[in-house]
C-alpha cells in the first residue's frame, strides 16, 4: 500500500486551501437566469481541480516568458498601446477565454471547467504578479 504524500499537518492545510478556492469561485457570478435575472453563480466544488490546474498554469506561463525575456530581451512596444508588456501578458491570457453565451447558458452548466469568465477572474485575483502589473490594492 501506498503512503500519504502528505503529513498529518501538510494535509490539513491543503485541504484548507482547497475549502478556500472552493469558496472563493463559488461566489463568482458567471450568469443570469434568462426567466428572472437571478444571479448563476460558478461552481467552485465541480470545478476545483481546474481552477487549481488555471492558478498553476498562469504562474508557469508568467516565469516561462521572464525566462524568455532574459534570454532573448523585452519585447518590442506596440505602437499606440498605453499596456506595459506586464499587463499586455495578462491581458493575452484573459483574451484567449473570451466568450459570449446567452443569458441563462450556465443554469445547469455542471462542467469541470468553469466557466471562462470566472477562470479569468479566479486566477488573476490570486495572483501577485497581475496585481502588481495593475497597481491593485489588496483587501486585506
């Protein structure tokens, strides 16, 4: 039999941040009912293991191009852009999940994704380098 990866108090605390992240995409709204304009909020327990797979894949994504740029150099300015390459990386990956659903399309979305807005704003509000890149201010 296989052991645990996990101390008594290794596990205790990645089940703490799994509770937290679970919390933290279930109150996104992703929809509103097309009957009512109820607000359909992101189900963060179906779609954990992705959420924490797009948090991980943002920060590999973000050291892989400061790796690039050390190696090869900043990138060129675009002209008439007012983003720093900092926000445009950003900006690229919130791009690649536009999308545009009908009202009501997540009503009994039970998918392991979440939807692609709340992927986006999931994983950009845990993330340090975004908010420095925009100059956000934490809540706490």
């Amino acid at each position: 039999k296989v052991g645990s990866i996990f101390t008594n108090d290794s596990q205790k605390l990645y089940d703490e941040k799994m509770e937290c992240f679970k919390q933290q995409y279930s109150a996104i709204i992703v929809d509103h009912s097309s009957s009512d304009g109820t607000p359909i909020y992101n189900n963060g327990t179906y779609t954990i293991t992705e959420n924490v797979a797009d948090n991980a894949g943002i920060d590999a994504a973000w050291l892989g191009w400061k790796a690039y740029i050390e190696t090869h150099g900043e990138d060129k300015p675009i002209y008439g852009v007012e983003f720093t390459p900092n926000q445009l990386f950003f900006i690229g990956f919130a791009r690649a999940m536009c999308s545009s659903d009908r009202p009501g399309s997540y009503a009994k979305y039970k998918g392991v994704h979440s939807p692609h807005y709340a992927r986006v704003i999931g994983a950009l509000q845990n993330n340090d380098n975004f908010a420095s890149a925009f100059d956000c201010k934490s809540e706490e």
